[in-house]
C-alpha cells in the first residue's frame, strides 16, 4: 500500500492513510505500507542541492539559508504531528526522529558547502531525506490508532541497487533475498513496516535513489519481492483515466488496464505511474491497484495482463502542455549517424526523459519530443555532441498528445479518423510519430488552449468514448 505525497501532506492525511492500512491490518491482512515525502517537500529538497553562483561575499548567507531551510522544514512536520497524533508521549518521538534527522541532513550539506560541491552520494541522501521525515509521522500515527507499526528506511528494507545514483537501478536477485529476509520476519510477527519510498542501498551500502517514480517502484518491488496478492498505488485521483477531464469533461475512470498500456501512457507523460514501476507488476503478473486514497471503496484502475482476445483500439490519451520539439540534422547528408550513440548513455545518466524520438532517412535527422522541465537539460546534453556535425531546429510550446491503445497504431481508421479530428479544428501537426510502438501514435501539436480543447474532445469522442464504455 503506497500513499503518494498528497496522500500525506497535512495532518487530515496523514490521519486518513493511518486509518486505511489499519482497517485492512485489522481485518488479518498482512500489510506493508511506503510512502513518499508530502507533497512540495522533495523539490523544496532538490533545490538545496542544485549548482549555485554565489558571490564568496556571500557564502555565510547561503549556509545560513540551508539551516534555515532545514529548520523549517523539522518544524512543519512536527506541527503535522501535533495535529495528528493525540498521544504527546507518540509526538515526543515524532520530536526526538525529525531532530535526528534534520541534523543529519545539516551535516551533509555543510560537508558540501565546505567541499564546494555536492558529491552525488550526498545529493541522494539529501532529496531522499523528506520520506525519512515523514515516516515518523505515519508511524505514530497508526500507533496511536491501536497499530503496532515501526518505521523502517529505504535503505533498511532489503532494496538492493547499482552503484548509479541519482537513478540507481535494482537488483533483481539480491533485491528479492534482501525484501524477504527484512520484510518477512515484521509481517509474521503481526507489525506493520512503514517505509520510506523512492531510495534503497548501493552495493557501496550507501542510499541511492530509484529516480522519477521512485516511491512507486518501491512499492512494487517490495510488493513483488514478497510475492503479495495486489499492490495498491493510492493517490488523489480515483483511478486512470481516459483523459484529462479538465480539457475533456467526458473522461471517465477505466476499471481495467493492462500493464504495457499503462506503461505506454505513462510513458507518454500520463500521471499515472512511472513506467519503472509497472515492470515488476509485469514481470511477476501481480495486480496493480490505483485508487483514490479518500475513497477506498471505489474500485479505481486495475492493471493486469493484457487479454489475448482484447481488440484493437484506442483506451486513452495522454496529454503534456508546454512541451518541445527538438530536430538535429545532420550538415552533411550521407555521412555517418547524426548524433553520437553516447547520447543515449548521457541522458540516462542525467534522468533526462524523452517523450517519443524518431530517426529520419539513413539516421540524417533525429527527431525528440520533451517536455518542458526536460527540454532545458535536454540541449545542453545535445550541444556536446554537435561540434558542426549537425543542425539543431528547436520548436516550444507544444503539446504532446498520446493516443495510447491496444495495436492502436496499426489497427484499421485509426490514422484516417487523427487526421480527420485535426482538419475539422483546422490545426497542423508539428510531427506525428507511429510505428515504433503498435499500441501508441504521437502528436506534436500547437499548444493552443482553444484549437487544443477542441481537438482532444473530438479524438475522445470519435477514439476512446465507444472503446471506454
């Protein structure tokens, strides 16, 4: 059972997820709780780390400005925990973690402040920091619900990763043993492990965060490691759905998905789950449930294995405003590949995701798509690599529509009704990207509000509407 940062970012939060996993404890289920920091907590965090000019004149003010931060930042979340625990004795504890771990992160970044630079190991500590303080609160919480609850920290759980931080990769193998071996003996002693999501240990033994979705993939993996009968994603949301019903008040909640649509759509900038996360639900065939953690009792998104009798069509669509187009051609046609194969390394490295890309007539121009936080990390990574080899044409402010389904790419009217929806609202595509997934096609689009409201309403209605029902 995962609680997103939302799920737990006041005190009425905090309560209500408490009160969720003890409902089903209560009922003999044996339940393993992760959780994200509160919502805004983690950037607020990231900000700590990022590179800074500062005039050395400076410098005492900006290590002041990190105790400042850190302080706040203990402070909030015992006030958190003065409203949602009753017992002072429970608070007390609360107290007594958020103090040691506020000093542990003052530690690390005066290390780095008199190093002159945040070493990568740091970096994770420091951003994974806002799930080790709000464990505590969850913890303490549930015992003051009658639960017989204990913390326990990424590092602690038995999630076993490469030595890449920033994105550090699991452990298939080493991960499993050390879940089981950690996990195991808690739940069959009758307790209920509450654990920081989004980090685990090294094989340095040092914290290494997961990356984007990290507190998901935790999830998952824990869950897939003990062999567990659902994974449970709760969130503010009641379930995936067809689309944005901001844009499109007709988007509806979807019962079922199967795992690659999800991760497709995911990986089409949906909010659903981080395609990472689906992998071990995919791999392990283990149902993943995305609810509403205020509405349990809605039945939300299932995902599960794809039918072998499902028919084509299109399930969703997916949507990124303020998105970009990024073209690289080469200066000379006809020589060797337009961009160095290193690139790909680099952007792994980096965490910089891409949308969707595409390679033109004997690999002469590359074509990426980008949203807009990646788009800025994305081109000084490219610009490494240009040295008059290539071009690079660069379009803002698109919108990136996916139109995500099973064989959705390849099934018959599909493309012909895309092209019909995009004549009758009178807007020209900036690309269009098919065939290299059958389940997705991909627009880049104008990112007009109105042109784009009318578009995305009639792909549902002519697309997904019939589908969805």
């Amino acid at each position: 059972m995962k609680f997103g940062g939302t799920s737990v970012k006041d005190a009425a939060c905090i309560r209500n997820a408490a009160a969720v996993a003890k409902q089903l404890h209560d009922q003999g289920t044996q339940v393993v709780v992760v959780t994200s920091a509160r919502a805004g907590v983690t950037d607020r965090l990231v900000s700590l780390v990022r590179p800074h000019q500062v005039d050395p004149a400076g410098e005492a003010e900006r290590l002041a400005d990190f105790f400042r931060s850190t302080r706040q930042l203990e402070e909030e979340h015992l006030a958190v925990a003065r409203d949602a625990i009753r017992n002072p004795l429970l608070v007390d504890e609360v107290a007594k973690a958020l103090y040691s771990e506020r000093t542990a992160l003052e530690r690390v970044l005066l290390g780095s402040h008199l190093l002159g630079e945040m070493t990568p190991i740091g970096h994770d500590v420091v951003v994974s920091a806002g799930e080790r303080l709000c464990v505590p609160l969850l913890v303490n919480c549930l015992r003051d619900l009658g639960v017989d609850a204990l913390g326990v920290m990424g590092d602690e759980c038995g999630i076993v990763t490469d030595n890449n931080y920033g994105r550090a990769q699991p452990l298939d193998d080493p991960t499993r043993e050390g879940v089981r071996r950690a996990m195991l003996p808690m739940l069959e002693a009758g307790r209920l492990p509450v654990v920081t999501g989004f980090y685990g240990r090294s094989e340095q033994g040092r914290i290494a965060i997961l990356g984007r979705g990290g507190s998901d993939y935790s999830a998952t993996l824990i869950g897939c490691a003990l062999d567990c009968d659902e994974i449970w994603i709760l969130k503010e949301v009641d379930g995936i759905q067809t689309t944005d019903p901001r844009l499109v008040p007709t988007a509806r909640t979807l019962p079922e998905v199967s795992y690659l649509i999800a991760a497709e759509m995911s990986q089409l900038g949906a909010k659903v789950l981080h395609p990472r996360s689906i992998l071990p639900a995919l791999r392990q065939n283990v149902p993943l449930r995305i609810a509403n953690s205020f509405r349990t009792d809605l039945p939300g998104t299932r995902l599960v294995a794809a039918r072998p009798d499902q028919p084509p069509g299109v399930t969703a669509l997916s949507l990124v405003r303020g998105g970009g187009l990024v073209r690289a051609v080469a200066s000379e046609l006809g020589s060797e590949d337009v961009v160095d194969f290193r690139l790909t390394r680099d952007l792994r490295d980096a965490n910089v995701e891409v949308l969707a890309s595409a390679v033109g007539l004997n690999a002469g121009s590359v074509l990426w798509l980008l949203g807009k936080d990646e788009l800025g990390r994305f081109l000084p990574l490219l610009e490494r690599y240009r040295a008059g080899h290539f071009e690079i044409e660069t379009a803002r402010q698109a919108a990136i529509v996916g139109i995500v389904g099973n064989n959705a790419a390849t099934a018959p009217g599909i493309h012909h009704t895309v092209a019909r929806c995009l004549d009758e609202v009178g807007v020209q595509a900036l690309a269009t990207l098919s065939g290299a997934s059958p389940n997705s096609i991909v627009l880049a689009l104008p990112d007009d509000q109105n042109q784009l409201t009318q578009t995305m309403q009639l792909l549902h209605a002519r697309l997904v509407s019939s589908i969805a029902s």
